[in-house]
C-alpha cells in the first residue's frame, strides 16, 4: 500500500468556532491531490484530483447538492 502523503488540513471559517461539531476539513498542499475529511473522523480521508475537487466545489457552491430542496 502506498503511503499516504502528509496532508495540511483546514477547516473552513464557519468551523473554527468551538461550538460547532464535526466539520469537513480540506487540504490542498499535495500538488495535484486534494484531501477531505471530517473533523470528527480523521482517520479517513478521502482523495481526489485537482480537476475533481474544482467540479465538485463548483457543484456545491451551485447548490447541486442542497438537500433543501
């Protein structure tokens, strides 16, 4: 198994307040590769491209996912 790279996780400005649970967190200092994961979950991270992580965060901020609606 290859070894994971050594990701640098933030997390959005809306999660760094303490009052609020588990939050995704991102990393975007692999070149090429993106890092997700949940706060609350570390363990696990998700990897996807550069490309695929701007389709996805375009996506998002488009509403695509909003289950509101």
């Amino acid at each position: 198994m290859a070894k994971r790279p050594e990701f640098e996780f933030v997390k959005t400005q809306a999660c760094r307040d303490a009052r609020v649970g588990n939050c995704p967190e991102v990393a975007t200092n692999v070149p090429g590769v993106v890092g997700i994961r949940d706060s609350e979950n570390p363990d696990h991270v998700l990897t996807l491209s550069a490309e695929d992580w701007t389709t996805l965060s375009t996506a998002v901020k488009a509403g695509e996912y909003d289950l509101t609606n």
